[in-house]
C-alpha cells in the first residue's frame, strides 16, 4: 500500500456511486483533481506505484466491473471550469457537461451547441467518441483538443488531426486525458429560437423514455454495411424486454439497456453479449459496442461481447482482462517505447489563457511548444549544444497580437534588452524542482528577437551577479527570429523562440525523476496577461481576522515558482 495519498484521492470509493448507469464495483483508489496539475500528480503517483489507471467522467458510457479496481479511477468531475475566449471561441475543461455547453451557447446568442442539450456526458468523453445526435457532431464544433498523456505531457491537437469519422477519434487509440478544448462558434442566433430547438431535443429524449430509467443510451454502434440501425435490428429480433438479471432491453428502443434497479454489470453485458450473438447469426449483423466497458472481465465476457475491438487489453489475474485502461504498468512495453523514440520530441504544447480568465480577453490564435532536441544522455555529454527548444506562435499577423515593439534608434542595434517588459514579449520561467523559489530563472523575448534573461535567488530578487544583466552569462542560447511556417502543411503560423544548452538548466533539474519546473506566459500591453499552462489565482479568500470571504484582487504575478508546471524530460 502506499505510504501517503495525495489529498484529493479517496480510498474504497463505490463506483456505482460516481455513474449515470448505477453499476460497477470498489475502486482501491479514486481521484478527483480539480485542475490540470492534480491530474499530472495523480498520473505521476500511478506510475511510482506501478498501478493501473482509468479515466471516468459522468459514467453515462463507460461500464465499470462488479470486480474491486485495484488501481487509481481518475475522475473529471470537477475539471469543469470555462469562460469566453472571445465572441466566438469557448474554452471549456473536459468535465464541463454537454448539456452546460448547450446552455452556455443559449445565453450567447452562438448558434451550435442546442442539440446536446440533455445528453448525457461529458465534453471529454464526448470529444473522445465524437459523440453526435440530431444532426449535430462533436468534430463540426471543435477547434482545438488540449490532452495530457500518461507521462504527464500537454499536448494540443487541431480538430482535423483527432476526428476520423463516424463515432471514431485518434483518442480511442490513444492513453491521453481530454483536460479541454477550444470550441468555435461564429454564428449567431436569438436565445429565443435556440431554447426552443433545445426544448425539442429534450422532449425527443422523454418521448423515447432515454430517461425513464438508468442506461448508457446507445449501447451499439450502427453497422453501415447493414443498411439500417443496431436499435432496428435489435426491435425486428424481437429483443425489447428481453433481460438479465436488472439489466433490461429498452421496451422503447431496443438499443438501450436498462439498470431497472440492481443490475450489476455483468447482467448488462451478459445481455449485451446475447444481443450480439443474436444479430450476428440471424440478421448477419457484426455490430460493435459503443460503451466501454472498463475493468477486470471474464474471459467469456471478453470474448462474447467483442471487447478485442475496443483497444487495448492486458492479461490480468486467473485469466481474466483488463479493459478500458488510460494506463497498465508495463516495464517491457516502456521500454520498447524509450527504445524507439526519435528526436526532436515535442514534451510540451499548451494554449495561453489569460490570466484571470476574464471574457472575451482571450487570444485563440497564440500558442506556445517546447521540444527535447536530443536525450539527456547526449545532452550531459554534450552540455554546450542545444538541448531545449521553446517556440511562441501565432496565426496571425505578430503586429497585431504584439502591438508594442522596442523604439529603434540609429546607434543601437544590441537586441539584449533590460526592462523588456514594457514591451509585448513572450516569457518562459525555469524553477529549480528542489528549491523554486530560491532558483529560478526568467526568458522574455519580444517577435523580432529582442531578449533579455535574468536570473533571481528570491522571488523577484536578482542573484548577485544579475544585478546588472549581462549578455556573457546565457553563452550558448540560440535565438531564432520570427519566421514562417506551416504546422501539419496545413497551418501557416509565424514562429520565434530560442535553443537553450543543457548547462544553463543543469542546475535545476531533478535527476531523480528527469524533471524541471516551467512557465510560459505572455505580457501584451496594455495590461493584458496570459499563462501556459494555465491557472487561475482564488477569487474569493477567507479574511484570517474576521474569517469573511472576500473578493481577492491582485495583480498577475508571473514569479510565483510553487506554482510552476512539472515538466517531463524524457
């Protein structure tokens, strides 16, 4: 057993307490983060304990086993912040609910969103299958999708690059957690007419009785080659009402199956499995389930109800598969993976927010990516070339995102630059894992390459030999220009950064755990502020005197090390 946990994990935590469909057993350990940083801890603590991970959101398609999860369940429950990015961008965490965009969209006057209203989920989970019903699709009002992987790396992804089609993403193949996504609505439409199409979709879902009783909706994808849907085949079977145990074929759809009370998740997928059976002999109908089971399974439930085609799976105790997993300790296969890697390896890339998250301050078009040059076994080596590349983009014009630019004048050409600030600059921080705020070093760097590097041994405190800065100490860091380029050959983004030599961030690093603690922000002008990885400072605090909540204004802050992010070198 582990000797602590951290404090917002649970222990022996009912999962049939945490579903929509009211099933499943004991997870040995639950989690539930409530930003992006809890989830990269509770990751890192799977990995040290070499346990196995899942991911669960409001439980409404996922199907957890009666058997005890000896492992960690992750929870989104409480990753549901979100806010206006502009008139037409919204940020939402992943565990903002469907129905809550369907919602947020109404009071916007944004046209797009009405036809999830009061379905069951998750924008995470429904990113991840790229739910849709009518007439609408996840992918048709997606942007951008912000995930972390197992190793506790950001990675962001365009909409063309995740989804791939009918009920199919690049995620369901991949061990990464949806933390968000920028969601894009241009059109406008009065709230009148929205909550009236809202109002049509919830009256559609109660006139089919989605909600007379627990279920995971559609059980089975549709099979286009039969030429008509799994609910019809199942009806023309004659399996409505047909039951196990609770679990219970919907007398009104005959792809939905019922938790009519105490079904546990094996009478459902035994049924599931009949259903399947059925299809296939009878109506020659191979069809595939949409839930996800999750867990420990017989190898007979493996098998009967086609869990080989849901992705990965791993042998577990007395013959029995692990299913539905984020993560199972697998020493061979991390291996097998540190073996083949190829660099450069981008280990981060992440959106900037805007500092306080206030509406409609947003810059969507702004992102920020660092990349591995070389493995730390070549960079101790060779410690002067470049080990870390750190690149700002944008998508569009960099004059107009960075409207203020350094005053040139005819005798001065130096583009090392003290009190860069006053400028529009893109900034990154590197902490000292073992004492950050102590040892902590700071990057600014404005588009046309003006930059500037200081280094403090207290929180905004220049060490000695910083007091007066000096180019000749940041030897080896390579500053590259603004640029055009095109990510995927497909965005055209303009580029500026620099390379920075492993022996500048030796120092600072944990060898322990091949890790260093980063910040990226951005400081615009005109006292506008963002962050990456973002987080977001209390607004409301409790008065140690007179123990009243109050407002808590402060200013942004960027020199605030224990915040900074955990940064994975691999």
């Amino acid at each position: 057993m582990p000797k602590s946990l951290p404090k917002f994990f649970f222990e022996n935590q009912s999962i049939k307490e945490k579903t929509y469909y009211k099933m499943g057993g004991i997870a040995r350990y639950f989690a539930e983060p409530q930003n992006i940083f809890q989830i990269q801890e509770s990751l890192n603590w799977c990995q040290i304990n070499k346990l196995p991970c899942s991911v669960l959101g409001s439980g409404s398609n996922s199907v957890y086993s009666d058997e005890e999860f000896n492992g960690l369940v992750i929870s989104l429950e409480k990753l549901s912040k979100w806010f206006w990015e502009t008139d037409e961008y919204l940020f939402v965490e992943g565990g903002v609910t469907n129905t809550e965009i369907a919602e947020i969209c109404m009071v916007a006057n944004r046209e797009g969103a009405s036809w999830m209203f009061r379905m069951p989920g998750q924008m995470g989970a429904s990113i991840r299958m790229n739910a849709r019903c009518y007439g609408g699709e996840v992918s048709q009002i997606v942007k951008h999708v912000f995930t972390i992987d197992t190793q506790g790396i950001l990675k962001t992804y365009a909409a063309e690059e995740v989804f791939q089609g009918y009920k199919s993403t690049l995620l369901m193949t991949k061990p990464e957690i949806v933390i968000g996504a920028r969601l894009y609505f241009p059109k406008i439409k009065s709230s009148e007419k929205l909550l009236q199409h809202m109002l049509e979709c919830e009256a559609d879902r109660h006139k089919k009785k989605h909600f007379y009783l627990p279920s995971c909706g559609s059980t089975f994808k549709n099979n286009y080659q039969v030429g008509k849907p799994s609910g019809q085949v199942f009806d023309e079977l004659g399996l409505k009402g047909a039951h196990v145990g609770d679990a219970e074929v919907s007398q009104f759809h005959a792809n939905f199956v019922w938790n009519k009370g105490n079904a546990s998740t094996t009478d459902m997928l035994t049924l599931t499995s009949q259903m399947r059976e059925k299809a296939k002999k009878i109506a020659n109908a191979d069809l595939e389930l949409e839930v996800q089971p999750v867990g420990l399974f017989s190898k007979k439930l493996f098998d009967d109800c086609g869990m080989k085609f849901l992705g990965p799976s791993y042998e577990g105790p007395h013959s029995k598969k692990w299913v539905g997993l984020l993560n199972f300790p697998n020493q061979l296969v991390t291996q097998i993976l540190k073996d083949d890697l190829c660099y450069p390896i981008c280990i981060f890339e992440s959106p900037f927010l805007e500092y306080a998250q206030i509406p409609f301050h947003g810059v969507p078009s702004i992102g920020v990516y660092i990349k591995q040059l070389t493995s730390l076994e070549d960079a101790r080596k060779n410690p002067e070339k470049p080990f870390l590349e750190w690149k700002t983009f944008t998508t569009e014009n960099p004059n107009k995102v960075f409207p203020i630019s350094v005053e040139k004048s005819a005798d001065n050409n130096n583009k090392f630059v003290d009190e860069l600030w006053k400028y529009s600059v893109s900034e990154i921080f590197f902490a000292d894992i073992k004492n950050s705020t102590q040892n902590y070093i700071e990057f600014e760097m404005t588009p046309l390459g003006e930059w500037i590097a200081i280094e403090f041994n207290g929180i905004r405190k220049r060490s000695k030999r910083n007091i007066k800065i000096k180019e000749s100490l940041w030897k080896g860091i390579h500053i590259e220009d603004l640029c055009m380029s095109f990510h995927n050959d497909t965005e055209m983004r303009y580029v500026f950064g620099m390379k920075f030599p492993y022996s500048i961030l030796k120092n600072m690093m944990n060898s322990n755990e091949n890790t260093i603690l980063i910040q990226c922000a951005l400081s615009l002008g005109h006292s506008r502020y963002f962050l990456s990885p973002f987080w977001k400072h209390n607004e409301y605090i409790q008065d140690k005197k007179s123990g009243n909540v109050i407002e808590n204004r402060v200013n942004p802050d960027f020199h605030q090390p224990e915040k900074y992010w955990k940064l994975k070198l691999i």
